[in-house]
C-alpha cells in the first residue's frame, strides 16, 4: 500500500481529518451566541450552497489531511490554557466523515463537543449539541433531526419561511428553533424575522454577530 492509499483509509476511517483551519474565538450565531469556543473546521462540503461564505472550504484537496492526535494537541494547547471547553466543529462539512474517532478523543479531555451540520450524511461521533442547518440541495438524514439540539435555517428569500416550517415539523421537540438572515440579505430580510417571529414565537432569530464584532 502506497503512502497516499494509506492516507486515504485513515482518512476514511475518521484517523485523519482535511482540516483547514482551526482557532479560538467567541461563537457568532445560534444558541451559543457569545460563548468563547475553538473551532476546527474540516475541508470537503458538495452541497453548494451559492451564498456559502466559506466557498474555500469545499475542495478537501486543498486542505492536509491531518492527524486526530494532532488536531486535539493544537486545541488542547488553547483551551487548557484559558479553561475553555467548548469545541465546535464544523466545516465545510464535517459529517462527510466518521466524526467518532475524533469525537471520542476529544470527549477523553473533557470537552464540550458542538456539531454544526446539514445533516445530508450519515450520522456519526458523539455530541453534546448538534446545530442542524439543512439545505435544500441534499436534505439531512433523519438521525440528524431525531438528535438536533438547535436546528438554524438561513433565511435568503420568503419561501424560506415556509421551507422552514417544513423542517422544524421533523425536529424533536426539545429542539431549539432559529431563523437567520443570510448575510447579503440581512438588511431586506430581517425586518421580515423580525415580523415573523413576533408572530411565530416557538421560533428564535439568530444573527453572525461575529461578522459585526470583525472576528473570525
């Protein structure tokens, strides 16, 4: 077996992982707004979502596939430091692999382990909060609604809404509902969120606030 077929069965067996990048910072969107996580954001995504703000993500060739071993080194070098214990992992997408290995490795030190997810793969790893952010490209799995703890549409144009309603009718019930304007958009589409969760109050708008504060 040749060094790259090697790499590639570890690669497929969750050992390595594509990653692009990874770093400390304060969480944006979502139910964790504000909370200081590191984040590891896998490479390879063919979903295509056209208003995806991290396009460079897509091709996993770009990115080295890296050791599981390696990635928790450079977290743990962070988190131990400043007792942070949040990890979020996102990509990209990261279901696209068996997330168990490196999920259970990471849930060795103790982390809190975050998914942000499509959920249009199998399920894999184990979570202590999954985000599921379906897209209308490939729908998610069920497994992923029957375990989502928070699910987060983008809302880009007003079918949005009801496409959205379409999927928080598959969430369990203790799932947390949000709604957020696509980044482009948000000006022409949160005064609608903000109407329609006003109306709809089962439902929670969530913002990047990240990308106002001008942090990764």
């Amino acid at each position: 077996m040749s060094v790259v077929e090697e790499r590639e069965r570890l690669v497929e067996g969750g050992l390595f992982l594509p990653l692009m990048e990874d770093f400390y910072t304060i969480q944006g969107e979502g139910f964790h707004t504000g909370t200081p996580s590191y984040f590891v954001r896998i490479g390879g995504c063919d979903v295509g979502c056209h208003w995806c703000d991290v396009k460079e993500s897509w091709n996993a060739a770009l990115h080295p596939p890296t050791s599981i071993e390696n990635i928790l080194e450079k977290a743990a070098t962070h988190l131990d430091v400043v007792g942070c214990k949040t990890v979020v992992i996102t990509g990209g997408e990261p279901a696209t692999y068996n997330m168990t290995p490196l999920t259970l490795l990471l849930k060795e030190k103790g982390y809190q382990i975050h998914l942000e997810t499509s959920g249009a793969f199998s399920f894999s790893g184990t979570w202590d909060w999954i985000c599921l952010s379906p897209k209308k490209n490939k729908p998610p799995k069920s497994a992923w609604y029957e375990n989502a703890n928070e699910l987060k549409v983008i809302i880009y144009n007003q079918h949005d809404f009801i496409w959205a309603e379409e999927h928080a009718a598959k969430v369990n019930q203790e799932c947390k509902l949000f709604l957020q304007p696509e980044w482009s958009r948000r000006e022409k589409m949160t005064p609608l969120l903000v109407d329609y969760v006003m109306a709809n109050p089962k439902w929670n708008i969530s913002l990047q606030t990240h990308k106002y504060l001008q942090i990764p």
